[in-house]
C-alpha cells in the first residue's frame, strides 16, 4: 500500500513539476481535451430541447384534440 501510495506521490509530484514548467503545454492540452467534450455538450443540449419541444407541440395539439371531442360530444347531447 505505502509503496502503491509513493508510485501515486511520485506521478502527482512530476504533472505538478510539468505544469509549473509548462503551463502553455497544459492548458493547450486541457483545451484540447475539453473542447470536444463542450461540443458534445452543446450538441447533446440541442437535442434535448428540441425532444422538449416536439413533446411540448405533441400534448399541446393532444389537449386541443381532446377538448374538441369533448365539445362536439356536448354539442350531440343537447340535440
């Protein structure tokens, strides 16, 4: 365990060494890592709200079917 936790210390102490030293190299890197994630993010938040919408129109014209059925059945009755 002491020895897994020292292989842990020792990767951790050289990515802070390369980002003190680097720090362009690792936002170009983090950038170029998070840029498709955002661009999925984006596409994937379209989608949503788009599926929003269409189920939105969807009960929207189900209610008006509805209550024209409702009127048209009301209407029988009183004939």
């Amino acid at each position: 365990m002491a020895e897994k936790n020292s292989t842990m210390h020792k990767y951790l102490e050289e990515f802070l060494k390369f980002v003190a030293t680097n720090p362009k190299d690792f936002l170009f890197y983090v950038f170029l890592f998070l840029t498709p994630l955002m661009v999925i993010c984006g596409l994937l938040s379209l989608k949503l709200a788009h599926h929003i919408e269409q189920r939105d129109k969807e009960r929207k014209k189900k209610a008006t079917r509805q209550s024209n059925l409702a009127k048209t059945k009301r209407k029988m009755k009183t004939k």
